[in-house]
C-alpha cells in the first residue's frame, strides 16, 4: 500500500503517518525507482497499536518504549506501561471528580437562604487547591527500585538486630524505645546516599542506636491479617505492598488480594513470589479502581511517607474503593496524640538523637488519635493494638 491506501484504511490522515515515520516508530521500505514508501500488513499493524496508544493519551515517548517491548515479546513490560497510563488517567479522573464536587458545594452554598458570603466560596476555592496540589506534589523521595532486591533481607534483619540489642539490654520489646530508623547503618553501595532505608547485614555495618523502622515487623503483620480476618474470597486491596509481604499473609487466609505500588522493582518482586496475585502499578493517592471495588483496604510501613494533607486525600480514595460495608487496616508507626509527638520530639532533642531527629523531620507520623476521629466521623468504629512505642495497628469497621 502506498500511504493514501494505509492512512484510508486506517482512518488516520498521511500527516500522522508521516509525523510517526518522523519520530521513528514505523520505518516503512521505500521503492528504488522513486523512493515512495510502501507499506505492508505489518506496517499496518504497528500504526493500528501507535493509533491505539496516542487514543489511551500515552505518549510518545511512552509508546516507543511499549513498541519495544512488544518487538522483544515483553509482555509484562507492555502490561506496566499500560497500567501506568491508566493510573494517569484515573489521576485526572479523580482530580475532575473533586473539582465538580467542590462546585456543586459553591452551587448549595449560593442557593442558602439570606446574603450570600462570598468568603465561603474562596474558601472552598483555597481547601480544593491545596488538595489538589499535596496530590500533584507526592513523589517517592526514596526510590524504592533500588531497594527491592535486599527489601525483605533488610526487614527481616533490621527486626532481628533490634529484637537482639533489645534483650541484650533487659527490656521486652514493647518497652523498647519506638523504631523509626535504620538510617545509621552502612549505606549498601547501590543505594541512593538519601534513600529511606540501608542495607544491614555487612560486615562493616555499624550500629549506632537502637531505634529500628520495622522491629516488630512479622508480629505487626500478623496482627494485621488476624484482625482483618478475611472470608474465603473476599477481596482486599494492599497499598504500598512493596514486595507484597503483607498482601501474602491475607492471600494464604483465603482473601483475592490486590496488590498495588508505585515502584515497578517491587511489584516484580511481590509477582515472582506471589504469582496468583493480582499486582499493579498505583499510589495512595488516586488508587487505579472504580468504586466499590473491595472488601477492605490494607497498608503496612507506607502511609508515613505522605503528608497530613496526602494522608486524608489517601483515606479518601480508601472509602471511594471500599464496598459499603468494607473495612480498613493500617499497620505504622503513629505518636498517640499530640502530646505524645511532642513529649517524643523532647526527648530525641534532649539525648541528641541526630537520625532519630532526621526520621521525624522527613516522615509524617500521623496521630492515632486524630486517625479515629476521622474514621468515626465517617461511620466507623475504630480498634487498634500496639506492637511497640510507636508501631500500631489500627483497624476500622463501617457501623452500617
């Protein structure tokens, strides 16, 4: 064909043609006599799958890659450009959801009774953009690719040595001090110098203090799956899975689980070792579902990565997913209340904590307090346990 009878045939104009040929994604033969391009089935067939991913708003770029990958057979490649454009989109989805809420709230507000206080549309104005922005604005400061291939290594060691130093030290576990750091350890060599977490295990590794992100890390787990305490089939949503840990426990009890995470390294990880789970690519914030799509909603040693502002946009898109009667489970670290953060704060500042002091400035530790609150306010009752100072678990069940 030549490109009057490919782009007819396609219902896509010669300049798009021309302009992919230009961008390199299709390299069409050309004739010797007079250089005119013919293209064939298979040249078709590329345009038909461009045209199909510039309909989806992927772009360029995105598509030369996805090209890629089908070229080699790369199936769960192609699937993770896929599901990344999807999450984009259900993004602006969910950011257009919000905007028409917000005016549907200034339209009830105008149609009140007596004056119309302008003020109180400039404030719905100032609270939609600041949401707007604290979702725009999350990004994975720690790069968890890099992490995922010693992520369990790391959990798993990071909990033996606290558990160790704690005994050594004469005090149970639930008397030892919170652990919100293994910063002070030796940095592993492929690891960015500002990464969340470091590699312990090498024999260089020095330990500076007793403060451990995830000791009690397995009991944590546990007591999250034991509560949530899934009917044979129901289905579950872990957010933040990394390497699906978490998402695990709850499939073994019988659960559909869905797995979700913002770093691909990780959700190969948690595919590999759970291959009859359901992983995707997502984030807290505008969770790639439709609504009413799961029994309850789990997260385990992630939502401290987000902002206050992230956090309630993030129990937000919970509820919008969760069935009626749906629950939620979070496992982390959390001060009590306000007066426990400061008390906290206090004595990291008195003792000279310095990586103590730098995982509380660069973390959000909700309150506890504050999170039932919340919770209660939207019609659910709130149980939690404590594995440590800081770590809990807390579990809310819709009263209808």
């Amino acid at each position: 064909m030549n490109i009057k009878e490919a782009a007819s045939r396609l219902g896509i104009s010669a300049r798009a043609i021309r302009f992919y040929e230009e961008k390199g994604l299709i390299l069409p033969a050309k004739q010797s006599s007079n250089g005119y391009r013919t293209y064939t089935e298979n040249d078709i067939w590329r345009l038909q799958t461009i045209a199909a991913l510039r309909e989806i708003g992927m772009s360029l770029q995105d598509i030369t890659h996805a090209l890629g990958e089908i070229d080699q057979g790369n199936q769960q490649r192609l699937e993770e450009y896929l599901e990344l454009q999807q999450a984009v989109m259900y993004a602006q989805w969910i950011e257009l959801k919000r905007m028409m809420d917000t005016t549907q709230r200034m339209i009830d507000l105008n149609r009140q009774d007596g004056p119309l206080d302008v003020s109180h549309l400039h404030d719905l104005a100032d609270s939609a953009r600041r949401l707007r922005e604290a979702r725009q604005n999350w990004h994975d400061r720690w790069n968890y690719d890099t992490q995922a291939a010693i992520h369990d290594q790391r959990v798993q060691a990071a909990g033996r040595v606290s558990t160790e130093q704690a005994n050594s030290e004469g005090r149970h576990h639930s008397d030892n001090p919170s652990p919100i750091s293994d910063e002070h350890e030796v940095p592993h060599p492929h690891h960015n110098a500002d990464a969340d977490h470091s590699a312990p295990g090498d024999s260089n590794d020095t330990v500076q203090s007793s403060f451990y992100l995830y000791h009690n890390y397995d009991e944590a787990l546990e007591q999250t799956a034991h509560r949530i305490s899934p009917a044979l089939g129901e289905k579950g949503l872990d957010i933040g899975t990394g390497t699906g840990n978490l998402a695990g426990k709850l499939l073994q009890r019988g659960a559909n689980m869905t797995a979700i995470d913002q770093s691909r390294e990780m959700l190969r990880r948690c595919r590999t070792k759970y291959p009859e789970m359901h992983v995707k690519l997502g984030n807290f914030l505008a969770l790639p579902f439709t609504d009413h799509s799961f029994d309850f909603v789990v997260s385990s040693f992630a939502f401290h990565h987000l902002s206050p502002d992230q956090q309630l946009l993030a129990l937000q898109e919970m509820q919008r997913v969760l069935t009626s009667r749906g629950r939620i489970g979070l496992t982390d670290l959390m001060f009590v209340d306000a007066t426990h953060r400061d008390s906290y704060i206090r004595e990291a500042e008195t003792t000279g904590h310095e990586e103590q002091l730098r995982a509380l400035r660069e973390r959000h530790f909700p309150l506890l307090g504050e999170l039932c609150s919340w919770l209660e306010q939207q019609g659910y009752v709130t149980k939690h346990v404590r594995h440590n100072e800081l770590l809990h678990t807390l579990l809310a069940v819709p009263l209808r």
